[in-house]
C-alpha cells in the first residue's frame, strides 16, 4: 500500500509541475496562483472522472473463462 501512495503522489507532483511549466505562471503573484490552483484543480477532477470511467468499465467486463458447453455430459445411466 505505501508504494501505490509514492507513486500516486509522485504522478500528482508530475502532473502539477507541468501545469506549471506550461502557463509560465509565477506562483508569487496571487492571480497567476490562482488560475494554477484551478487549472491543477480541473486537471485531478478529469483524473479522477477517466479513473471512474475506466474502474466502471473494467467492473462491466465479463471476467470469467466462457464455460465449454460441449465438454458438459448429460449421460444418462443404464
């Protein structure tokens, strides 16, 4: 559990520094700090709205080996 922690934060961590490295935003101003929060908040709601989307899917899916129908005996005894 604490690796899936480490890699999680440091997806996160990725994921903010290239926010911030593409809106040449200046985190010392307050309105450039702002629109980053916004922008990095926008982003972890899609995260977490595809990682539904995928989780949902992958749940729907039938998991299970399809059952050979022609391998089952009805054998009646004798």
């Amino acid at each position: 559990m604490g690796k899936l922690f480490w890699i999680i934060t440091i997806f996160i961590v990725i994921g903010g520094y290239i926010i911030y490295s593409s809106q040449n935003t200046d985190i010392s101003n307050p309105d450039s700090a702002i629109s980053f929060a916004g922008k990095f908040a926008s982003w972890l709601f899609q995260l977490g709205k595809s990682t539904t989307n995928t989780v949902g899917y992958a749940m729907g899916q039938d998991w299970l080996p399809e059952i050979n129908q022609t391998n089952s005996t009805n054998s009646t005894s004798k």
